[in-house]
C-alpha cells in the first residue's frame, strides 16, 4: 500500500470539477529494539525490513553481516506499524546510546539528535577512485524513472537506485522521504550481502547533508542528484572523499566534488 485514492476539487482557470488522485501514503513506522520503543519514523510503507536494516546501519546501531529476525507486533489499515528486532547486547553499536527521542519525520534526517556533536559521521576518507563517465547519467536516469512506480501513480514520492560499475540497477526503492528510499535501498543490499558492488547511487529531488552521510557509511564513492545539493553535502562530500553530482538533467550536471 504505497498510494491511495483520495478525491478533490480541481481548479483550472476558474473552472472547476472534481478528480480522484492517487497520493503517496505517509503513516507512521515505530521500530522497537529488544522489545522496548527505539524511535517513529514517518515513511511510506513497503520494504520496511530493508529500511530498519538501512536505518540501523546508517545509525551505527548494527552493523553486522548477520541478517536480523523482525517481528511484526502490529500492522494496521492505515499504514501504522510496530515492528521489533532483537539485537544482543554485545552487538549494539555506539549510536544506540544516541537514543531517538523524538519524531523523526519524513522529510527530515537528523530528528531526534539531542545534540549537534550527534550530527558528526566518524571514518577514513574514500580513496577508491571509480571510472565514470556523465555520459552515462541520462541513460542512467531513464533506467531509475522506468522503475519509479509509486511516482508515476502519484507524483509525490522519492527514489534512489543503486547502481554498479556497469551501471545495472542493484536496487531501486521509493518513499515520501529522501532518507527513507535511501535506508531502504541499502538494506537490502545489507540483508543479500551485496551492498560493496555498489558504485554509483541516484536520487531524485536535492541531496542535503544525510543523504551524503549515508553514501559515506556504504562506502558509496559517487552520489548524482536530479536538483540541487546543499553547502553541507559539498562539504561533506569533499571531506569524505565522495563524487557529488547535482542538477543531472538531461545532457547537463554539475559536478561540486569528485
């Protein structure tokens, strides 16, 4: 359930009539560790096992190769869910610690931080250099659109595709959020062991400081945006040694880090 009907009143040069839209759900995702509440997580339901997956490895909260058992405690009409995941103790991560205590919402990538240190990502700077050539993004983009199913439904999702060095498609997944597509698309390369032949990752819409973060963790050296990039993922980008592309459209992009 990735969209839903809901009707309107369309307006067009003062004429009016009413339309039947199918618009992207957003409905609310409680994930519990262990058994007790860890964070909410506005998203669009659909893959959400491979977005905790995702999610907890972004977080520095499980980074194992051992795929995780979920279980689903609550799973409502609307959307809303409650899912768990056990975790040992000794496998927890120091981003468990940063506990979420508030909504993270969907548009959103560091809700719930209790402070700005928490904003800080750890690591040594990507030196693997990958061959690539821009000639290959509208080709590239057209593979990603094509796949874009909820989007072509309704107009109001985000996607990100992973791709490799032969530019195939490893893993396209779609949300109301920009993060949440990304989470969702690298666990589920976590949970098929697969995530270290990705090379190059699409997204729709502007890539701002999260997304570069979760790029860096994957050890993802090559992140392309179809608009604009903040100055925070520039910088970030630059600092960790990423590919940061913006404006990809058609023949043009812009190239602010390689």
């Amino acid at each position: 359930m990735q969209t839903l009907n809901y009707e309107g009143l369309q307006i067009n040069n003062g004429d009016s009539k009413k339309v039947t839209d199918a618009l992207v759900v957003e409905a609310a995702l409680q994930i519990n560790i262990n058994e007790e509440p860890y964070t909410v997580v506005m998203r669009t339901p659909g893959d959400d096992f491979d977005l905790i997956r995702g999610l907890l490895y972004a977080e520095d909260i499980y980074k194992e190769t051992e795929n995780l058992q979920f279980d689903i405690i609550e799973q409502r009409e609307n959307g809303f869910s409650i899912i768990n995941v056990n975790i040992s103790k000794k496998q927890l991560g120091k981003g468990y610690l940063n506990k979420r205590t508030l909504l993270s919402v969907s548009s959103c990538g560091i809700c719930g931080k209790q402070k700005l240190e928490d904003i800080q990502v750890e690591g040594e700077k990507l030196t693997s250099k990958v061959s690539f050539d821009t000639k290959n993004l509208k080709n590239m983009f057209s593979k990603m659109k094509g796949k874009q199913e909820t989007f072509d439904l309704s107009g109001g999702s985000h996607a990100a595709a992973l791709f490799n060095k032969q530019n195939k498609i490893l893993s396209l997944k779609e949300d109301i959020g920009r993060h949440n597509a990304v989470d969702k698309a690298i666990g589920e390369l976590m949970n098929t062991n697969s995530l270290n032949q990705v090379s190059c990752m699409l997204v729709s819409g502007r890539v701002s400081y999260e997304i570069i973060s979760k790029a860096f963790i994957a050890k993802i050296p090559i992140v392309v945006a179809v608009s604009a990039c903040s100055t925070l993922a520039v910088d970030f980008a630059k600092e960790f040694g990423i590919c940061l592309i913006g404006f990809s459209r058609g023949n043009k992009a812009t190239i602010y880090s390689k």
